[in-house]
C-alpha cells in the first residue's frame, strides 16, 4: 500500500501529526510521550516473528493469549443511607 502515492501521502501527514505530539517511531529512540510502532508487510503476508520482537523491545515480554483486565469491584450503596 505504501508504494500508493495517496496512501504514502495520507500516512506522511500522520506521522508528521504524532511526531509533533512527541510519539515517535522505536527507531528515533526513547521518548517521554510514548513510541510509535511502525510494521510493514508484503504479499507474503506478516513477519510476526519481526513483530513480536519490535513489540517486545518496546513493551517488554508479550503475552501468550488474550489479556483480560481484572474486574473492578465496586461498593454499591443506597442513597441515603
């Protein structure tokens, strides 16, 4: 898609967009307000090994399955009372 001179043009104004928030891709370093993560693929489908490992530098370990955010408990009272 990149090799689409629309699509390259419409990702160049969003990355431009991030940088100015000061997100900026793995490559340029460490940054205060986060990282961007930038993938590729190609007719071949993926590289999900490529990713994982791009992933894991930025996160730290990747989970194995879905993550599931423990439920928050909630103290429920009546009006009033």
């Amino acid at each position: 898609m990149i090799e689409s001179p629309a699509y390259r043009q419409t990702w160049e104004r969003k990355e431009a967009w991030y940088r100015s928030g000061g997100i900026l891709p793995v490559e340029d370093g460490s940054v205060h307000e986060g990282s961007l993560i930038l993938t590729t693929d190609n007719l071949d489908g993926v590289d999900v090994p490529q990713w994982t490992e791009l992933a894991r530098k930025v996160i730290g370990e990747v989970p194995s399955g879905p993550v599931i955010p423990p439920k928050k408990k909630v103290k429920k009272t009546l009006p009033g009372v």
